[in-house]
C-alpha cells in the first residue's frame, strides 16, 4: 500500500477547510453535490470533495439497474456516508477508485 504524505497546511487552506466543512459534505448527499460545485468554486476543499460526490452520485443512477446496479449503489452509498464523516472531519479523504475519476474532472 502506498504510503500518504502529509504536508503542512497553510492557514488560507485550513480556514478554508474551516469555513467549508459543512458545504463539502453536503457534496455526497445525491444530487445535492452540485451546491459546492457552483457555490463554492472558490474553495479546493469543497470542489475536492464534491467531485467525488459526483463520480458518487453517477454511481447511484447506475444503482437503478437490477442486481450489478444495485451492489454499486450500496458501496456508493457506504462511500458517501465515509466522505461524509471525512468531510466534516476537514479531512482530504481520497475515496478508492472513484477519487482517480474525480481527479479527472475539470469544471
């Protein structure tokens, strides 16, 4: 397993993590991730982990096909309670997986 390295934050970035922990969980809640993805565009915190939220919420609508669908949508759910808790926590929690595809998306 690869090792995480942590690095110092800076102030701007911890107030950001401060003043945004709430908005940043709102971001696995459904649909609900496009709040921090348009309100919020101004806070790395809050697009990190609304992105992930997305990659998520993608996941649940393919959770709507009988029986593979459903399993996805479990674990996308497991996930979304994690990155919830992650979030409010003001922890940059990398979900496995799907925090490579959300990595990938630019808005």
């Amino acid at each position: 397993m690869k090792e995480a390295k942590i690095t110092p934050l800076t102030s701007e970035e911890q107030k950001d993590i401060n003043e945004n922990k709430l908005v940043a969980a709102i971001g696995y809640i459904w649909i609900l991730c496009l709040v921090p993805l348009l309100l919020k565009k101004n806070s790395k915190f809050c697009q990190f982990h609304a992105k992930q939220g997305l990659v998520l919420f993608i996941i649940e609508l393919l959770g709507m096909i009988p029986f593979v669908g459903w399993v996805l949508f479990i674990a996308a759910v497991i996930y979304s309670v994690y990155g919830i808790v992650q979030a409010l926590d003001g922890k940059y929690w990398e979900a496995p997986i799907i925090g490579e595809y959300a990595k990938k998306i630019n808005l």
